[in-house]
C-alpha cells in the first residue's frame, strides 16, 4: 500500500518537475525581495537578461521593486538592488532614462553617504552609470 503511494507521489512529481531558468530565480528573488549575491546578480547576466527586465506588460515591474529595495532595512539587499540597477541602466537601451524618470537617481544618491561602506560603493557606482554613457571606458 504504501509503495503504490510512494509510486503515484513519484509519478506527480516527476509530472509537475520544473527547473527554474536563471531569469526565473532572478525573478523570485525581486519579487520577494530576497536578494542575494549570486550569478544573477552579475555583468554577463545582465548583458544577457536586460532585455527581460521590461515584462511581460512592457511595465518595468521588476525594475520598480529593485528601486522600492533600495530602501531595504537589509544593507546586503539594498547594495544589490543597486548594483542591478546600475547594471540595467548599463544593458538596456535607454535604461538610464527610464531608472532616473522611475526615481532610482534620487533614492540611491539618499546612500552615497551610508555609514556601510559597502552599500555606500554600490549606490555610488549605481548613480554613476544613471549618469555615465559610456561607463565602459570609466573604469
């Protein structure tokens, strides 16, 4: 009794089984606002997602929540929504525009004076490709 049970549960799993795309772990992680620093939050995810960032709507969902995280009471939170955002900005056509008329600029610039030196970093780097064109030849 209890092997057929095993047996249909395996069966449903195995039916029901979906693996997660990087894109849709970056997704969850906005969405619950559970960032951490992992290969989502990266150069070449970026160069390779920002398209993804409009939604399915063309509503910048995402980008808004990465903004309302800048303001995390959690400062490992709040860097990583800046440096996605910087990185947005850097990736997406006119990404800049669209982070600064969303209020990005303002919020991470409220961080450039953080007492957490690192969330200080990010924020500045964040405000820095709001702003820069060719952030490329920067570094």
């Amino acid at each position: 009794d209890i092997v057929d049970d095993i047996e249909s549960l395996h069966m449903l799993l195995a039916e029901n089984f979906k693996e997660m795309t990087r894109w849709e772990v970056y997704q969850n992680e906005v969405e619950t606002g559970q960032l951490q620093w992992g290969s989502t939050h990266t150069d070449v995810f970026f160069k390779q997602n920002a398209k993804m960032m409009e939604g399915k709507d063309g509503d910048f969902n995402l980008v808004k929540i990465l903004i309302s995280l800048i303001t995390s009471k959690d400062e490992d939170v709040a860097a990583i929504a800046c440096f996605d955002l910087g990185e947005f900005c850097r990736h997406y056509p006119n990404g800049r525009a669209i982070a600064k008329r969303l209020g990005a600029k303002d919020l991470a610039m409220t961080l450039i004076e953080h007492d957490n030196p690192e969330l200080q970093r990010h924020a500045l780097q964040c405000v820095s490709k709001m702003m820069v064109h060719n952030w490329e030849y920067v570094k």
